[in-house]
C-alpha cells in the first residue's frame, strides 16, 4: 500500500490508508495485552533507520512517544535541537534537511509553531516527514492515536456522539481529529462560548449549554484553553477565558448526574483546575493514559510505513 511522503495533514491519508494503520497498530498491542515482551516484535527494516525529531516547540507526550516508537521498530533516533543547529545562523529549512538526509537520516518528525510548514516539502520531498503539530493548523498523529483509541476500547462507533468541550478556536488537533471522526459517520458535537469555535462548523452541532451536551454525548474530548495562540492579553479577553473555564469545566459533579458510563479524552497537556477537576483525571472515566499507551503502537506503524515506502525502489 502507499504513504504519503509527506504527512501534513489527515487528508494526505484516506480511509483505506487510516483503517491500514489502525489493523497495523492492532498487531502490535496484542503483542503487550497477551503477555509478551516487546523483544519478541520482529522489526519490519533489513537495516536500522535513523529517524529525527525535529521540534521547534515544546513537547512531552508526541516527542517522547515517536522516540520510543522509533526504538521498539528497530531505529536510531536522534534528537535534532534546532536552537543549537545552523538555523540560528540563518539556515534554511530545506538545507537544514537536506544536510540530515546526506547523513544517513531516513524520516523527520516535525514540530513547529507556524502552520503549514511542510507544504513546501510536497511537491519535491527531500525526505519522508510527518507533522508532529504545526501551529494551530494540524496534529494528525494525535487524531489517528484517538481515533484507534477509542475503536480499540469500543468507546465510540459509528452515528454516536463525539463531544468536543473547550477551546476548539486554535486546537490543531482538532483539526485533524474532526474530518477523521467523520470519515467513521461519528457525529460531532461542539460545546464552548461561541468565541471558541472554530471556523469550519459544516455538520457539527453546537449546544452551548454543557449539561444538555454532555447528556447527549457519548465521548467527550476535551482540549485545554490555547493561551500561547491567542493574541490578545486585554482584560476582556482575560474575562472571557475565566467565563469559559467556570462554564466548561468538566468536574465530577457533573458526570455523576448524567447516570451514564461517558469516556473522557484529552491530548494533554491537562490543566488540572482549569479544563478538568482532579477528580476526574483519577476516575475510571479518563482516557488520557490509554491515549498516550496507544500512541506508541499507532507511531510505530506510521515509522514503519513512512521508511518502507520511501525506501520502495523508484
């Protein structure tokens, strides 16, 4: 099957690809809930890859994850640090990668702060790269580790409700989880002041009332305030993130009178007291370590199908 080359967005990849990736991933957690080790996975390379995280923002959970991806399939790693390389002397991107390509380096995870940074890269790549978050445009990695999280633990199926509560205005993940999610026929709900929403609002439901949606979902995604992509720090503007934050937030009170089982997921980092109660993120309902524990499996199967496509003879 092929890969794109360059992986920017969720619509680079359609469904046959999506559901290639989710079977993929599959294989490789049987191989943890069976009771096997990890030394026992047969790595997919004749010879090691070296891979390169390349991040220009912070990151725990997506650097990490592709790192001890990238290991458990048998690569190298190295950890690119753009503020110690020639970028800071005025580098270009594209030499930047180009010089990591003639040095054995076989697939780039990247992050930046400016959406769209990979466009360049698609008409004649240098290299296989997958966008590990670029501004507030894309994380689709992110959405396709949900997305096989949630089918794996039967939290959502097809014509359910998947509630987004939050700060949707900046999520690059949502982003990327929203086209996906539908590819499924999953209905999308979105609660949050309508200051939050994001532009596209093409067949999603908006209920601003958060007890009236949560009764109505059956998965709830929450995402954090994105204070670093507003531009504003008026006191307006600070008061409308208070009022969102004293709205939104989902606590344990309000679970608890919905009379129902309802997942709660969130891409981190959580912001205990702001987004989510403390309770909350200790109870049954909270999805997030789940997230991160199949995030390796769906990384290591988008590691793998990134190098064995590229390194298919031409």
């Amino acid at each position: 099957m092929s890969f794109p080359t360059i992986l920017e967005s969720i619509s680079d990849l359609n469904r046959e690809q999506i559901e290639h990736l989710l079977i993929s991933s599959k294989t490789k957690i049987n191989l943890t809930d069976n009771g096997q080790y990890w030394e026992r996975y047969t790595s997919k390379f004749k010879t090691k890859p070296i891979i390169s995280t390349f991040f220009f923002e912070p990151s725990t959970r997506t650097k990490n994850s592709f790192l001890v991806a990238a290991l458990r399939s048998g690569c190298h790693t190295l950890d690119f640090k753009a503020d110690e390389s020639s970028i800071k002397k005025g580098e270009q991107l594209d030499e930047t990668i180009k010089t990591l390509k003639y040095q054995g380096v076989e697939l780039i995870i990247i992050r930046s702060n400016k959406a769209n940074i990979l466009n360049e890269f698609k008409i004649n790549p240098i290299i296989p790269m997958i966008n590990g978050g670029d501004g507030s445009n894309q994380h689709p990695t992110q959405a396709l580790t949900d997305l096989f999280t949630a089918l794996n633990l039967k939290h959502i199926k097809e014509n359910q409700n998947l509630l987004i509560v939050g700060d949707a205005k900046y999520s690059r993940v949502i982003h990327s989880l929203i086209p996906m999610f539908k590819l499924w026929n999953i209905n999308i709900l979105i609660s949050t002041l309508s200051y939050f929403l994001p532009n596209d609002m093409d067949n999603i439901e908006y209920i601003e009332d958060i007890n009236q949606a949560l009764a109505k979902a059956d998965m709830v995604y929450i995402l954090r305030p994105q204070i670093e992509r507003h531009t504003s720090d008026s006191d307006e503007y600070k008061e409308i993130f208070n009022e969102l934050v004293s709205k939104y937030k989902i606590t344990a009170k309000r679970l608890n009178n919905l009379n129902k089982f309802v997942p709660i997921y969130h891409p981190g980092p959580a912001n205990i007291g702001v987004e989510i109660d403390e309770e909350i993120i200790k109870s049954k309902n909270y999805q997030a370590y789940q997230q991160v524990k199949h995030s390796i499996f769906m990384r290591m199967s988008l590691i793998e199908e990134s190098i064995l496509n590229y390194r298919k003879p031409r």
